[in-house]
C-alpha cells in the first residue's frame, strides 16, 4: 500500500498495537476522537467519525482506511453504539467509496458471535482439543448491542463490496491484551490476540489482495474456537503467539 | 394465539394482506404511522416506532408481534432507515421483551439478499428450471441502504432471541401484488408473493413453534430462487399460488 493510509479510532487501543508495530511501515494518517496526550508521529486530525465532514476530509487523498473507530464497550447501550458504530461506521464507508479507496478494513468482534456460547458449549469449547469452531461462514449471533452494531457493520460493509468493489476485510477480533494473555480466564485465553498478532493481521488486511472477507483475529492459541484458516489462506496471517505458552504472566515456551 | 396482537405499519401493503384474510382471525392491535383514512375495523394507534413511548404503549399487554413499519422504499435513504427501520425495530423489540411477548414476526425483504442477483446469475436465475436457491441459511447480501437496515434488524433479532428466548421470525418478503403477478417482469414473477400467502405465511408464523427462523416469503412460483423449504417444514406454510398461472392479468389454471 503505497498511498495514505487513513486509521480511525488511533486513540484505541487496537490502533496503539497497530501503530507501534506498523507505525513505520505506512504513511499514516490519524483519526482521533478526543486530543491525544503527546504529540502523534503521524499526519493528524482531531474528529468524530458521526461527523459526515470530520469524515470526509479524513479520508480526503487515502488509499485505504483501517476503521477502528466506535464505542468499544460491550456494554455500551444501544443509542451510543447505534450513532458511533453503525453511523460512524456508514459515514467512513459512504466517504471511503467517494474517496475511490481501494481497501477498508473493518474493526469488528468477537461479540458479533458472542451468542455461540452457549451454556451447552461452555467452558468445553474454550479448552485445548475441543473441536468446535467458528469459520466466518457463519450467521452472526451477538451476545450484546455491541455485538449488534458490529455484525450489522459487516454486512454494510458486504453491500459497499458489491455496489462499489471496493475491498472489505471485516477482523473479529478477540481478547486484545499487551504483554501476557488473560489470566484465570479461559475465554479470554481461547480468543487472546497478542500486540504483535494484531499488527500482523492488520498488515496482512492491507497487503493481501482480496474481495470481502470476514475472518478471526486471534494468536495461534492452544485452545481456540475460531479457526484461522481463512485468515492464513486469504490474507496469509502467520500469527506468532499462543496464550498455551504462557504460564500467568511468565512465557514458559 | 389468544392474546392480542399488534401489527405495526397497519397502513402499508403487507398490513394490508394480512388484515384482509386474517382480520377475523386475531385480537388485532393496529399501530399506524398516519390516522387512516377509514375508521379501522380493530382497536389502534398512531404512533411512531421512532418513538419509544409511543412504542411502548402500542405494546403493552399483546401477547405476540407483526413488526411491519419502516420505511418500504428500496431507495431510500439512510437516515430514514437507520432511524425508521433500525432503530424502530430496536424501540420494538425493547418494549416486546419489556412485555413479555411470546412471539415477533419481522417483515425482512428480499433487498437483504439482492446482491445474489449478480450479471453472470441473472436473468437465468429468474427462470423456471434453474437451480440456483437461496434458504435463509446464506450471509446476507443486500443490494442497497434499505437491504442493509433490513439484514441489521435480521441480526438484531436473533440477540433479542438468543439473550431473551422470544421466538423471531424473519419473514424476507418478495414481490407483494394485490391480484395478479408483475407483468413482463421475470424477477418480480420469480418472488411473487400474492395477498393470500402474504396472510398465510404470516398466520403459519404467529402458530407455529419455533426458536428463531429466517425464511422467504413468495408463493409457489414455477420459477423461484429463494427455497420454500424452511417455511413449509418448521412453519407449514402451504402457498397455494403460482405466478405460472398467469398470463398478463388473467389467471389461466
């Protein structure tokens, strides 16, 4: 990706493991919600993706865009995730296909599934050996209204792919946490997507060619129940981690 | 179902078809988004589904759900979806698990699928003979803004069912015509849906048992792409039309 590469929501923390591993790699430019603490190494602006001109002059010249930007909280009640997530989330799709942006990558989640976990499933399908797995051919089944506005971003960003061509890679992304996985927390486990692993899956959305995808970014963890096989095939994600080599915050492997 | 049931968008074509075959059928409660023209043979309201008071009081006390309203027109505009559609159907099925309510049929559409009809399928797909099928089971493709709220309030559904266990029927209606079929027009023919299965499919789907189904609403047209198999086995829909028999406006079988 040689153009701009426009990431919104650079506040957050999936943006923070993108940037400190990929910061050199792109030209990058920022999208900030509230003013950060110091001074960003990057290109710039201050913006609210419900903001229809924030968003145009944000996408203004890219190549590509990295849509981080929304309400992260699972719990977020419905009128916050419907203005951040949905209509923010339309707002960069409507300005991306103005723009002639080649690629979106999508920030979506774990929650847009949440709901396949059920009582009957669980804590086995969190466990090493448990053959259950989510491939993202799968119907989306959220566990909260976050979970909502994410599965109801990944089929918008479905229909900017048909009507417009423009490339969409939705990420589910896991349990991000820097450092060591989850501890004393089997799920958190089972989805962990370490720092590194996230900036590599991101680079692999930005580098790969494709149409629309919809894959799970998680480390190559133990137990898992989201299978990276799509990730690995399509957008050659090689993830480097796994939550099975760490024994509460001590690497043991 | 004895209790009462409130269908929404009393005023447009679906509540139109299903209040003329099933009006002596039920304990109707009509919500309208304008006063009507006539006096309304049922107790009713006008409100708003934007509304959440307005919502509230057309739900209270019904034992069941026929969530019709929204902005109908395939082109419309975001806005109005975003707000009509999906954060109506969200103000509804709030105020339903609010209530108590057993049972909520949702009017999807065949614009939460319509991307399927790509250049190298169509027109072939829309012929009697051809084998391509869509069953509910496929990740939405919808072919504009409407399409997309429609595919949204889907998904939405199937929380307000996993999280609350309200049975959730998402009906994704066809080519709704009084009389007879869409004349010279092969895709209208293919997803036709005539007034008295419009009625049946959505009587089938306030008796039946079921968790949370997605199935398509047409009648039994020779030619078809959308698979009637769901509804007939967990519904017991029995179409008992066919745009076949058809020729221009005059039935010939």
């Amino acid at each position: 990706m040689d153009e701009q590469v426009l990431l919104t929501g650079a506040g957050g923390r999936v943006g923070e493991a993108v940037l400190r591993e990929l910061g050199d790699e792109y030209d990058w430019r920022l999208l900030f919600h509230n003013p950060p603490d110091e001074e960003p190494d990057h290109e710039y602006r201050i913006g609210d993706v419900d903001d229809g001109d924030d968003v145009a002059k944000a996408v203004e010249g890219v190549g590509a865009v990295v849509h981080l930007a929304g309400d992260p909280r699972p719990s977020a009640p419905w009128d916050s995730v419907m203005r951040h997530n949905i209509d923010g989330t339309h707002n960069v799709y409507e300005a991306a296909v103005d723009e002639g942006v080649e690629k979106f990558v999508y920030a979506s989640s774990n929650h847009a599934v949440g709901a396949y976990e059920t009582d009957e499933r669980t804590p086995e399908m969190y466990r090493a050996g448990d053959e259950f797995r989510l491939d993202g051919t799968e119907l989306p089944r959220p566990g909260n209204h976050y979970g909502v506005s994410k599965a109801s971003c990944e089929v918008m960003g479905r229909y900017y792919h048909d009507e417009y061509g423009i490339s969409v890679c939705n990420i589910r992304i896991g349990n991000l946490t820097e450092g060591h996985p989850p501890i004393d927390y089997e799920r958190g486990q089972a989805m962990w997507l370490s720092y590194p692993d996230c900036a590599r899956i991101h680079r692999c959305a930005l580098e790969a060619d494709y149409e629309f995808e919809t894959v799970y970014g998680i480390s190559d963890n133990d137990r898992k129940y989201y299978s990276l096989e799509r990730a690995r095939e399509v957008l050659g994600y090689d993830p480097q981690d796994n939550s099975a080599e760490w024994d509460g915050d001590e690497k043991t492997v």
